[in-house]
C-alpha cells in the first residue's frame, strides 16, 4: 500500500486523489493533507481519509479548524485525531512526512515551490501537478531532484501521456522522471491543447471577453487559475516550459496543435519518425491515477474510451496573433536562467488581477511582455532559489505597480475594484 501526502486537497487536483484514493483502498492510503482557506471541505476530507497530519496555509484558521473537529458528533469524530500544523513550515511538514511515500503537488501557483523543494529534499517521490514550481525553479529543482534520487511523475495531462509514451520505448528503464537530460532517441515533442474558452471565437471579440467567459472551459473543470491560463493557451505556454525541463529537449522541438476535442493527450516522435500517441476521455483522474501507480496500471470502472462515439479527431495550429502568451512562454523559456520565473509570477499576478477585475482579459500579455522586457537586464543565469524567489516577488510587484498606473483599457472595464 502506498502512502500519500495531497497538498492543496480541497482543489481541483487534491479532490480527485481523494477520489482515487477512495476507489482503491487497498492500494493507497492518506497520511497528511494541506489545505488554503476552504475548512469545510477540509474536516469532511479529515473525516472520510482519517490522515495523521493537517496543515493550513494559513495559520490563523488552526483555531477554527481546532473547533470545528471538537464540535463534530461522536459518532461523526475521526477514528483518529490528526496532528495539525499551520503557515509555510506546516506545507514543508506535510511535503516531507515521515510515513508519506509520494507526494501530489496540488497546490497553485508558485506558493507550492517551498513544499515541492522540502518533498525532494526528504526523498519522496512527487506526482506533479504544480507546474509553476517547475517552471519558475526548474534550475533550481532538478539539480536537488539529482541529489536526492525523487522521482517526478508528471500529472499534468499531457506530460503523462509524453511519459506513458516514453515507456513503450528502449528507453523505458530511464524514461527520465525528470533531470532534465534529454530522452535520447525522443526527436519531437506535439502538445495538444484545447484551445480555451476563447478557441471558437473571433480575435476581435476578445475585446468584449468578461471574468465569467473566461473561466468556463468548454472540456475540463479545473481551478479558476489555470482555467484563465487556459483561455489565454498561457497554460500551453507554460507546459512548453514544462516539457523542457521534464523531458530535456530543447524549444525548437517542443511544439502546441490545437487539438479541440481534448482525446490526444499529446505525442511523441521517435528517432525513425513514428509518433506515439496517449488517448483517453479528458478526465485528470487518468494521469493522476498513473502517478500513483506508476509503474504498474491499476484495473478501472471508468468508462471506456470509444472513438466511434467521438467520431473526428481534428488539429490545427495555434493562432499565435489571438494568443501572444505562447510565444512569450517560448521567448521566457529560451532566454532561461530566471525569466520563466519572471513570467510565470507577472502571470500569476496578472491573472489575479484579471480575476478581481481590475485589468482587462487582453491586458495580461501586455503586463506580462512589460514585465519581462523589464527584467531582460537583470536576467540571472544560473538562479539560486533565494534569486528565484527574488525575482518571484519583484514581478509581482511590478505587475501591480502597472496596473496601479492603469492600462488603455482600464476605462473600459465592467467594475473597476478599489
Ligand atoms: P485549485 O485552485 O482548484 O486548488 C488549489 C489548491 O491549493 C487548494 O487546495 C487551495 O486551498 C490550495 N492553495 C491555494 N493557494 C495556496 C497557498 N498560497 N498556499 C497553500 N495552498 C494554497 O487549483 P487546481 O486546478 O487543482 O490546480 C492545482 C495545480 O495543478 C496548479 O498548479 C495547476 O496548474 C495544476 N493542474 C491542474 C489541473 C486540473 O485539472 N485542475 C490540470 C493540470 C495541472
Ligand atoms: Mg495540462
């Protein structure tokens, strides 16, 4: 049986491992959860997955979190009471606790980097869903990745099909859980994507796009983050960023399809060209499940993909004039050292702005490319993790100082926050 630490459960991705974890209790078991802000959810997960150790992001809540396990009906009690920890050192305990095996990286955004640093360091192994650690700090985590022998598991859908693929090569034995040292014999990699909220609509249209358009995603339910991401194919960007650093190839041979129908997880192409591809029903308990189970397959219920009930599977290529984010995630990951971090922290902090509404959906290249073109002089090569998390912060500052300035379209938006 395998022993799992969930940071970030009461997310899109904590919420499908418990469900995993619920479908085959012989094979897994729950010992630590992290949580952000949302308790009740939280106790039910306490109640239903009895872990050893909580922790809340946010310290000031262990009272009421305290509380409310006190004030449920005997009966309703955890059989065993967790041990709770709160603030950036209670992510690090869950990260790294003793009885965990493996470690589901559920956390968003960059606030996950700390405890996906603490996992490595204590050896565990990591289901990786937190791309933004990656991406931010990939010169930084796969150094220590090295150090400690943890072992990376992709659970972004897409880096899971590229990982299942490499397993049907000669390559299986090292079909790398992620130094970064290019897969040898691996020629292409093709991302699918499916093009967003936005993918059926005109380019000019996108002036008229609202918080409410953007994060309802035609073929996943995802956190409103990285649904936003999705809109802007940011997300596709930043997995570009992902795959570089997973897989070791470089950027001229890591290309995006729009491919709407979301069946294809992506594909891989092999030294004498063929291409392999994963398909399934898009769905992340898929590629989370192979997290867990890697490197065996665990026997599903789930329902069974059939293509004649799909009919067409269809490509094209990303219009790179309606979705300036991607090349900006290129040009962030081609200049390496700390602009993906920039990037990656100006996006986050952007999209929160967005999200908040005091920027417009087409302002978030603008601050981005601003951002980035701001930090091409103080670019550092070879970052450190306190550079990291430097630059981290400097963006988001500069991010809201723009904003604060005020945009072309500022005037234009709905309800302009405080
Ligand atoms: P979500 O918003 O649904 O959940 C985020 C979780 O992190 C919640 O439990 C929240 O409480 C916690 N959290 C938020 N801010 C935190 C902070 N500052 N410190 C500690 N905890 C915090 O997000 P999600 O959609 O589950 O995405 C999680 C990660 O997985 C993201 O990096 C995303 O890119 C990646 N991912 C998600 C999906 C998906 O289908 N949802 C697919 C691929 C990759
Ligand atoms: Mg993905």
């Amino acid at each position: 049986m395998k022993a799992i630490s969930v940071l970030g459960s009461t997310g899109s991705i904590g919420t499908q491992t418990l469900q995993i974890a619920e479908e085959f209790p012989e094979q897994f078991r729950v010992v630590a959860l992290t949580a952000g802000r949302n308790l009740p959810l939280l106790v039910e997960q306490i109640q239903r997955h009895e872990p050893e150790l909580v922790a809340l992001a946010d310290d000031s809540l262990l009272p009421e979190l305290r509380q409310r396990l006190k004030h449920l009906a005997g009966d309703q009690k955890p059989a065993r009471e967790p041990h709770l920890v709160g603030g950036a050192e209670g992510l690090n305990i869950a990260a790294s606790w003793d009885t965990a095996d493996l470690v589901v990286t559920g956390i968003v955004g960059c606030a996950g980097l700390l405890p996906t640093l603490a996992a490595i360091r204590a050896g565990k192994d990591l289901a990786l869903a937190n791309k933004e650690t990656l991406i931010a700090a990939g010169p930084v985590v796969l150094p220590e990745l090295k150090k400690s022998g943890s072992r990376l598991l992709p659970a972004d859908s897409e880096h899971s099909a590229i990982f299942q693929c490499l397993q049907g090569t000669p390559w299986a034995e090292n079909a790398r859980l992620s130094t970064g040292v290019p897969t040898p014999g691996l020629r292409r990699i093709q991302l699918t994507a499916s093009g967003g909220a936005f993918r059926d609509w005109d380019a000019t249209a996108l002036e008229r796009a609202t918080v409410a358009d953007a994060t309802s995603h035609p073929n996943w339910s995802m956190g409103r983050k990285i649904t936003v991401d999705s809109a802007t194919l940011m997300n596709k960007g930043l997995e570009v960023i992902e795959a570089h650093y997973l897989f070791g190839l470089d950027y001229d041979h890591i290309e995006i399809v729009i491919h709407p129908q979301s069946i294809i997880h992506s594909m891989i192409e092999l030294a004498d060209s063929s291409v392999l591809a994963q398909l399934g029903w898009p769905d992340m308990k898929l590629p989370i499940l192979y997290c867990l189970s890697w490197p065996s397959r665990l026997e599903t219920p789930w329902p069974r993909l059939d293509l004649t009930q799909v009919g067409q599977l269809t490509f094209r290529s990303p219009d790179t004039a309606k979705y300036p984010c991607m090349e900006l995630a290129y040009a962030a990951g081609r200049a390496g050292g700390t602009m993906p971090a920039v990037l990656n922290a100006a996006n986050e902090e952007a999209v929160a702005q967005f999200l908040e509404e005091r920027i417009h959906f087409l302002d978030i290249p603008d601050v981005i490319e601003a951002t980035c073109d701001k930090h091409k002089q103080e670019l550092i090569n070879h970052p450190q993790l306190d550079d990291v998390l430097a630059v981290d912060q400097w963006a988001r500052t500069t991010v809201r100082e723009k904003v604060r300035q005020g945009t072309s379209r500022t005037s234009a938006l709905p309800a302009m926050a405080a």
